[in-house]
C-alpha cells in the first residue's frame, strides 16, 4: 500500500510540475487544470480515509490494553485526526489554486 500511496503521490506531483509551464497558445492537455486538481483532491482523502481509520483502529486497542490511559489516549488521536485532516485542506486550496 505504501508504493501505491508513494507512487500516485509521486504521479500527481509530476503532472503538477508539468502542467505549469504550458504556454497560452498550446492546446490544453489532459494534465492541466481541473483533471489535475480533482486526481490530487481524490488521492489526498483516500490517503487521509485510510491514515484515520489507522489512528482510531490503533487509540481503540490502546484504550483496551490500558483503559486508564483512555484520556491521554482519545487527545492524542483527536490531535493527529486534526493533523491528518489538515493535509486533505492543503490538498484542497492547492487545488483552488490550480484551477
């Protein structure tokens, strides 16, 4: 799953990269603007789907091997849920941008 993730990240990055120096008269090509902007978008929140699910599945047996950690536990998820939820709006406004 990681070469996948590394590989389509790589992908999106390059169509990205050569997207942007296409001159105005050039006929638009399959890589520049919305195609592009919706292929990162849709790649950033399977990423960010799976990294959540990995994070609770992970906080729920680590409240279950020591429930008296459950608090220290569920802040520390909530703080990594918002930091992996923050890369999806990165994606987002990079997306914005590139429309």
């Amino acid at each position: 799953m990681k070469k996948f993730l590394t590989t389509a990240f790589l992908f999106t990055l390059a169509a990205v990269a050569f997207a942007q120096g296409a001159p105005v008269a050039a006929q638009k090509s399959l890589f520049e603007g919305q195609f592009v902007a919706h292929l990162s978008l849709a790649i950033a929140a399977a990423g960010c789907g799976l990294a959540q699910g990995k994070a609770v599945v992970a906080a729920c047996e680590g409240v279950a091997r020591n429930p008296q950690a459950a608090g220290n536990i569920r802040t520390t998820m909530i703080i990594g849920l918002a930091l992996i939820e923050a890369l999806v709006i990165y994606v987002l406004v990079a997306a914005f941008a590139i429309k």
